[in-house]
C-alpha cells in the first residue's frame, strides 16, 4: 500500500458513480489510476416493493489493468520464482 497515492469519488449519473484509484509509479502495474465503475438501483422491485431496503449496487466494472512482469520480492535470497 505504500504506492497507494489517494481516492478520488465522482457521481456521473443519478444511478451510478465512479471510484479513481490513483498509484505512484511502482513496481506491480504501469497505470498510474486504476478505475472502478458502480450502477445502483434504487426503486423497489414491483414483486417485493416491502422488500425495499434503500439503493444497491447491482454492477460494476473495472479498468483493464496493465501488469508488470512478477518480481521476486518476498521471496528468500536463495528462492526462485
């Protein structure tokens, strides 16, 4: 976590907002942002409208991470990958 810079939130609809997750340059994956996408329902469902609790998440979707080649941290001087 020590490359994990900040979290940035944004609503960009009524039913869904969007996480930013932002990185320092570091040795696990080349994005500098990595993004998660969230839609929620919030009406109740006409079979079960007692049912209703509040708003759900009923998607989401992340980015496509771009990963960096496995290194041999945590591994022992004498350990192989």
């Amino acid at each position: 976590m020590a490359c994990f810079n900040s979290l940035i939130f944004s609503l960009y609809s009524l039913q869904g907002f969007k996480l930013d997750f932002l990185f320092d340059e570091n040795e696990y994956f080349i994005d500098k942002v990595l993004t998660k996408t969230y839609e929620m329902k919030s009406s109740p469902d006409e079979n079960d409208p007692f049912g209703f609790e509040g708003p759900e998440i009923v998607s989401c979707k992340g980015c496509v991470k771009y990963v960096l080649p496995p290194t041999k941290i945590g591994y022992g001087p004498n350990r192989e990958l």
